[in-house]
C-alpha cells in the first residue's frame, strides 16, 4: 500500500518536472518560461522527496528529504525572482500578447529608482525619491 | 514566541518520556502540550498563541492548495495546444510596510505558479507583478490582496508584539 503511494508519488513529481520541461520550450517569452520551469519543478521536486520518504520510511532519510524540499521551496522564488528582474530591467521584450505593463517607464535605468504607483513617472528625474 | 517555546519543551518532554522520538510522536507531543498550555492560560499572561496556532495551520494548508491549483493551470495550459495565456505586469499598492513583511509577500507571490514579483519601488509602496492569467488586473489585485497579503499581514503583525 505504501509502496503504491510511494510510487504514484513519484509518478506524479516526474510528470510535473516534464511539464515544466515542456513548458520551457511552449511558452513564448522570459518571464513565463520562468513561471512554468521553476515552479512545477519545485512541486516536482516535492512531490518525489516526499514519495521517497515513504517509500523507506525511515527517519534519517525522511528528515534529509525534508531538508531537500524546504531547501528547494526557499531557493527557487528568489532565483525566478532574480532572474526575472534581471530579464525585464535590462529591457528583454515580453511577449506581444501581454495585455498591459503596468511598470513600463516606471525604472530609471541612470538612477536604478523604480517609481511607485502614486507618483508619475516623470518625477524621477527630479532625483525626488530617495 | 515564549509560549512557542514552552510547547516545544512540552513536546520534548513527552518524548523523552515515552522514550520515542518519531516525528509522528512529537507532533503528538506538540499537540498535547499545546492542550495543557490551553488549559492553564487564564494563569499565564495574555497572549494570541493560541490563535495564532490555527492561523499558521490554515495559512499552510490555504497556500498548499493555491499552489496546486496554479500548478493545474499552468500543467493544462502547457497540454494544450491552444494558449489560454494572458500576461500583465501589474502594480500592486503594498500595505507591508517592514523588510520582512514585504520580504515574505514577495516570497510567496513568486512561489505560487502564475505570478512573480519582480520587482519593489524605492519608495516601497507598489510592488509590481509579472502574472500569467489576468484577463482582469483589479480582480487580481484584489484576489492577492484579500488573500495571500491580508493573511501574511495577520500572520506576522500579531505575533511582534509577544517577541523577546
């Protein structure tokens, strides 16, 4: 019974890591490949830890694959984050079905400010915020 | 956090005692510790530990399922040969005021599948989100707002003032 847990498990985690494979190279532009490959790969990720921990259940594997899922859930949204940024300050393009962007002209790429919703835009380059 | 402590000691003790340290029997241990603090609290000094208990709890268990249902999405977006995509970069106005409150929101904003933050204005007030399904961004801003962020923000504000 645990062992066919266990194995659904790890069926499922290896077919979500393919779909964030396949969704890597589906989706059109940086940010949603990101969307796609890191987060299904964390659950992924999971989802076999967690098979694996009850297919031996034992202790020290259970923590050591416990360690490994909190590890990979702390990790992978800073790095999407990161390189998320990265990709939209240094100006690569988003998809042309984007609906609207709502950050667009709000980085001063002289001064690295990222304006807020109140203030306009313009008012950076006065050197206002700080 | 002190009355965290305590249920820790309690919980630890009761494995020491039935001489087992599974994780199963801690977590038995937590609980009923967690019962005993419970029943002597009229004679401890006030405190919402034991709500906040059950807000941690729910908190897990509300997120688990968002994430899993993001995850759907996108597993049926990538299936299917059509794209059921519609992106936007949205500005969300942040009640999170400290480090750590915005910290976290981002944190759990870029885990969930469907949005990523990207990136915080200097003057912190508007944090601003790559999602990949927004037919409508008020409706987003809202759902984030009523959930994640008001649950994060009830979280992590009630516990400062019992710390230290």
């Amino acid at each position: 019974m645990a062992e066919s847990i266990s194995l659904f498990l790890l069926l499922l985690g290896a077919v979500f890591m393919l779909l964030a494979a396949i969704g890597l190279v589906r989706m059109p532009d940086v940010l949603m490949r990101l969307h796609s490959s890191t987060k299904s790969a964390t659950l992924g990720v999971g989802l076999i830890m967690l098979g694996v921990a009850l297919f031996f259940n034992d202790f020290a594997i259970g923590v050591r694959a416990l360690a490994i899922v909190v590890f990979m859930f702390f990790t992978a949204p800073v790095a999407a984050h990161m390189i998320g940024r990265a990709a939209y300050l240094s100006g690569v393009p988003l998809w042309e079905g984007t609906l609207s962007d709502e950050m667009r002209g709000h980085y001063d790429p002289k001064t690295h400010a990222l304006a807020g919703e109140a203030q306009s835009p313009d008012s950076l380059s006065s050197g206002e915020p700080e | 956090m002190t009355y965290f402590m305590l249920n820790i000691a309690l919980a630890l003790a009761w494995a020491a005692l039935t001489g087992n340290f599974n994780p199963a029997n801690l977590i038995a241990g937590f609980a009923l510790g967690y019962g005993a603090l419970f029943v002597i609290r009229r004679a401890l000094e006030p405190s919402d530990y034991f709500v906040k208990v059950w807000q941690v709890i729910g908190f897990v268990f509300f997120f688990l399922w968002e994430l899993l249902l993001a995850n759907l999405r996108v597993a049926h977006d990538v299936l299917t040969l059509r794209n059921y995509m519609k992106p936007r970069v949205i500005a969300l106005p942040l009640d999170a005021r400290t480090d750590a409150e915005i910290t976290a929101l981002a944190y759990f904003i870029s885990l969930t599948p469907g949005t990523l933050s990207l990136d915080i204005s200097t003057d912190r007030n508007t944090m601003f989100i790559h999602a990949m399904y927004a037919p409508d961004a008020d409706a987003l801003r809202r759902e984030i707002k009523q959930g994640v962020e008001r649950r994060l923000l009830r979280l992590m504000r009630g516990t400062r003032s019992e710390r230290g």
